[in-house]
C-alpha cells in the first residue's frame, strides 16, 4: 500500500476580505487504485466518531455528512452522462 499526501493551499476573497485555506488530502492506493481518501483541514482530521470527545456526537456529524453526500449524488442523477 502506498500513501500519497497532497498540501492544498486555496487563496479566496471574499466580501474584499482575503480567506486562504490549507486542506490535506490523503490518499492511500494499492495496485495503482486508491482504497482510501482522507480530508484534513488545516491539517487536522474531520470530526467524527473517533476524533471527538463524545462519541454519541461524532456519529450525528458522520450520519449528517454521509445525508449531504447522497443528497449531492442525487442532485447529480447518480452520476449518470446525459
């Protein structure tokens, strides 16, 4: 398995105010496919179950995450060409 890091710098301006974001993205590949991908930002792992103090919440913010994901996935009609 190979890891494959990759420091994102985005620079926006917004409203005449300067916002720059730094992400992480994490890939971890085997034969040459990625199995597994990770966003961090400001390099720091997203919340979820494991990465917050009470569990019970770490679950509403994985159970809310995966509902926009499949909300946005609908919006695209599942990712079908016209």
């Amino acid at each position: 398995m190979t890891e494959i890091l990759i420091h994102n710098k985005q620079y926006y301006k917004f409203l005449g105010k300067d916002i720059n974001m730094i992400s992480l993205i994490k890939l971890d590949t085997e034969d040459g496919k990625v199995v597994a991908h990770q966003d961090r930002w400001d390099k720091k792992p997203l919340w979820d179950r494991e990465t917050v103090k009470a569990p019970l919440v770490g679950h509403v913010i994985e159970a809310t995450r995966r509902a926009s994901m499949l909300a946005t996935h609908a919006l695209m009609r599942f990712g079908k060409d016209p």
